[in-house]
C-alpha cells in the first residue's frame, strides 16, 4: 500500500483510490448483477439471462402466492414500515405471533425475531459473550458470527473445521463461562457439522451451544426443521439462529431459545434494543412460510430429489463436485483467475453461478458455489453439469497478465474464513 491514514500530507482520495486499485487488481472487485426478474430459474439482469444457479431461494417460495398475498394484508392493515425498534413502536401482533410459530415449529420455548441474520448472529453473541467468557469458534464460520465475536471482547478460540479433539481440548482449557459456536450447514460447502458429536462435548463441560442453521431452515431434517431435528432431543443447541432469507423466501432471522435467553436478548441484544423491527410485511411472509413448509411438503421433496440429481450426474460426469445433502455444491478451483474464467464460460452458456474468491475463501481457493431451487428442472440440472465440464475443461489459467475483466455477481463478499481475524487466540 502505497499510503497509509498515518503518513504526512495523507490524501483520503489517494488512499482509497490506492486500495481499490491494488483490490481490482488482483481480480476482487465485485460488480454485482442487477436482477430484472425475481429469484427464479429463468432469471435476467443488467448483464445476462440464464438459468440462475446462485440464489439461496432453495425452496422457490419467494414468489409463492400465500407469501405475496400475506404481505400485501400485512401492508394494507400495519403500513409498509414498522415505524421503531421492537422495545418501542415495532412490535406488531403479527411479531408476536410469527415468533411464537417459528418457537412451535422448531421445538423451542421461545423465538426472537431480527431485521437480517448478521444483525441476529453480532447482537446474539456480542451480548452473551463477555470480556470473562471463552467463545469457541470454527475456523470456517460465517463472518457474522466472527464479528459477533470481535463486539463481544469475549476470549476467542478458533478451532479447526469440525475438529473435535480441537474442541475438547479447548474446553477442557476455558474457564466456566465458555460458547461453542458453529454453522450447521457450512455456507460454501453445503457440508452439515457433526450436530450429535459438538453437543455431547459442548454440554459435557457444561459450555453453551449456539449453532446458525441459516442454509439448513427449510432443506435439512423433517419438514425442513434444518439440523436440529436430526439429533435426539438432549443434543439440541440451547441456541438456534436460522433465517427466513433463503429457504423460507423472505428476509429477517430469529433465535430460537429458552424462554430466559428470549428474555436476556430482548433486555441485552444491542441490535434487537437499538434497530427498526422489520416490516410487517416482512413478518407475515415469513409466518405464511411457515405454514406452506407444513402443508405442501412438495416443495422440499422436489429440492431433495434436485440435489440427489446434481450428486449423481457429477458422479458420473468425474466433475470434482463435492458430495452434499444440502442445496450447496462446491466445486474447488484455487486460482481466482481461473475460477472467474469458468464462471464466465458459463455464463456464455447461459447459466448463472457464483464465483467465490478472496475474501469470502481463503487466497487461492476460489470455488465454484452452486446453490439449487426446489423450481430448477432436472433438464437444466443436467445442463449445468455439462457445461461445467465442458468449462473447466477450457477455463485454464493462462500466463502473464491473467486480470479478467467480468462483471459476473460474487455471492457473500464478506470475509468468512479469515484466519488472521483479531479475534483469534489460536
């Protein structure tokens, strides 16, 4: 970096334009897609159409009929905002309500609801945890919840990528007050954590156990009651944070909780105490997903048997696609370059994916994410692992000067495997 906010005669306009030309340089610049259509197979933006294999709308519901008309009445009953913070004009009945819907349908005493899901992992840990607590980390945890714990000031242990040795030994090391925080299914592999293995170490040392089920709400476990549900009822996380901004189609998340923990975040929560409450609208969509998950069970069969096509025809085609019970399937690259290279191929053929580079990953393991919708066709399924083939085949990393110029979407351009984050110990 050629400046720096220390140096004499510093220059804000030189500084910052010295950091994005360094950024645009290696290829990290995002120049997101503006979208023309809703997140649907067929999708159109400012810059291509295609079939659209990057969305987190997994279920299709983000165009369901009862979603639409629930808000519109939500609209036409409360107005379009909330007007305050929860604890001041933004509770509704319909808040209340959805809350203790979202508590019966995953199992829970009590549920929470935020404005977005970062807002739900910062507010959640950074009011639990304390300058006296230990929290326990995976190393490949979204960046909410790394940044939840840099606000905490708690103690941060980072540990390997589901290691569980690494975390008992952790434990065994912290003192009374310690959290064990972990994604139930990880955000770029589609990987789900082993649930029954953290818990039964987690609550052997008595710590804590908060897992983001963010990408399991609606696509894993019986009814799309994500991971929770699929482990005996004492290896349960005494937290729960999932999000109505991917399979349920709306926006906004909630936490899942003893009713004393529902008690503490809405006294406690900076996020929950200080934010405007969402909409209305909002709130009764994310109820009206709810009860279509109940009573029409399709939607979750046709993403099942979506993502039991993508596993086979990768199988068959050798494309190096790991295997996966969610709706995300990684397919590993390395190199930035070559990884914009494929996407690109792929958007010439019509098909639109997410490539996934620093700082989302690591430096050189860029990756190709594709996320399935309940509403994608097996013929398009099949489509894509062609030409995925037929792209990694040709999308060769070349020699010299290999910037390429796209305006392709990157998903996430958040840092969420940072290892040199302040918060780590270890």
């Amino acid at each position: 970096m050629a400046t720096s906010p220390s140096s004499l005669g510093f220059s804000w306009q030189a500084y910052l334009a010295d950091e994005l030309n360094q950024w645009a340089g290696a290829d990290l610049e995002r120049h997101p897609a503006v979208y023309e259509t809703a997140q649907v197979p067929q999708a159109r933006t400012d810059q291509a159409r295609g079939v659209l294999f990057s969305s987190s709308n997994y279920l299709g519901l983000s165009t369901h009929p009862a979603l639409i008309a629930a808000a519109c009445e939500a609209a036409s009953r409360f107005g379009c905002g909330s007007g305050g913070s929860r604890l001041t004009t933004g509770t509704t009945v319909l808040h209340r309500q959805v809350e203790q819907q979202l508590a019966q349908f995953f199992g829970y005493p009590e549920a929470v609801l935020f404005a977005t899901g970062y807002q739900a992992n910062v507010s959640l840990l950074s009011s639990l945890a304390t300058k006296g607590t230990t929290v326990i980390s995976d190393a490949q945890n979204h960046a909410s919840l790394i940044d939840g714990c840099r606000l905490s000031r708690a103690t941060t242990v980072v540990i390997p990528h589901s290691d569980m040795a690494a975390l008992d030994r952790a434990l065994s090391d912290a003192p009374d007050a310690a959290i064990v925080v972990s994604e139930g299914v990880n955000s770029m592999s589609g990987e789900l954590c082993p649930l029954a293995e953290i818990a039964q170490i987690t609550h052997r040392h008595g710590a804590l156990l908060v897992i983001d089920d963010a990408h399991g709400v609606g696509t894993i476990g019986e009814q799309g009651r994500g991971i929770a549900s699929m482990v005996p009822a004492h290896m349960r996380p005494d937290v729960l944070i999932g999000t109505a901004s991917k399979a349920l189609g709306v926006e906004g998340a909630f936490v899942c909780c003893s009713q004393l923990v529902a008690r503490f975040v809405r006294n406690r929560a900076r996020g929950y105490v200080f934010s405007t409450a969402a909409s209305p609208m909002t709130v009764a969509a994310i109820g009206a997903a709810i009860e279509v998950l109940e009573s029409e069970p399709e939607h979750l069969a046709s993403l099942r048997a979506n993502i039991t096509r993508l596993g086979a025809a990768a199988t068959v085609s050798g494309l190096p696609v790991a295997p996966s019970k969610s709706p995300i399937f990684c397919v590993r690259i390395g190199q930035t370059t070559r990884a914009l290279q494929i996407a690109a191929g792929l958007a010439g053929a019509g098909l639109i994916v997410s490539p996934i580079r620093y700082p989302t990953v690591p430096r050189d393991a860029a990756m190709i994410r594709l996320c399935l919708m309940a509403t994608h066709s097996f013929d398009q399924i099949d489509e894509l692992v062609l030409q995925l083939r037929r792209a990694m085949a040709q999308g060769r990393a070349t020699q010299g000067d290999t910037r390429l110029k796209t305006n392709l979407a990157d998903a996430d351009p958040v840092p969420t495997r940072k290892k040199d984050a302040d918060v780590h110990t270890a």
